[in-house]
C-alpha cells in the first residue's frame, strides 16, 4: 500500500547515523543522498526518508520487517547504541497476534522507531 514514507528531521547527521546504525541489522541501508540534507534507506530501493528542514516530526510511528527475533533483538541493541531511548524492550506482542515479536526505541526526535517480525520463533 506504501511506497515511501519521510521524516522531517531536527538532526540531519543525527538522525542520519542513528537510523544508519539501527537498521543495519534489519538489512537496511542508506541508499541516496540526493540533496543535502536529504537521506533515503532502504534493501532493494529507499523507502524510508528523513530530511532537513521545517519542525522536525515527533510522535510518529514507523515500524520496520525484521526477518526473524534475533533481528528484532540486534535492531534494539544498535539503536540503543546509537543514541536511541528504550521505548519496548524486545519481546512477543500477543495482543497484536500470536506471532508477533517487537522491539521500540525513541530515535533522536521522539519518534517510535519499531522492529517487528510477524513469524513464530526459530525453532
């Protein structure tokens, strides 16, 4: 249903290296830098953009697929790394469905930053 989704960012480098460091586990990547200011992350194409410019988003909630538990849990451990605030340990989210596994973190301007597998553990 979505192609793409942007953040407005307070931090360009800020929220550049954070998100470059939490979605590292997921397979994610910065692609392009088309502009200064302007940054798109993605595996197969950008999907997910954070710029410069305007007040920044705050609130927002953006999850991201995570292949399995084990990287819904290094999503969590690089994020918290990188600057990140707990926000959701990882763990089962039963009340979403029986499958679910998430972990949330606070990136630099207060957005619920999200790793979500949809598959039962590996055995």
């Amino acid at each position: 249903m979505i192609d793409h989704l942007g953040l407005t960012v307070s931090d360009y480098s800020a929220s550049r290296d954070f998100y470059a460091a939490a979605l590292a586990p997921l397979g994610y990547s910065l692609m392009m830098e088309p502009a200064a200011g302007v940054g798109g992350f993605g595996r197969d194409k950008p999907e997910f953009w954070i710029g410069a410019g305007g007040p920044p988003q705050s609130g927002v909630h953006v999850a991201f697929a995570a292949a399995d538990h084990a990287a819904v849990d290094a999503f969590y451990a690089a994020a918290l790394t990188a600057g990140g605030r707990d926000n959701g340990a990882p763990g089962p989210r039963p009340m979403y469905h029986e499958h679910y596994y998430g972990a949330y973190v606070l990136d630099p301007d207060g957005n619920n930053a999200e790793a979500v597998c949809h598959n039962p553990p590996a055995a």
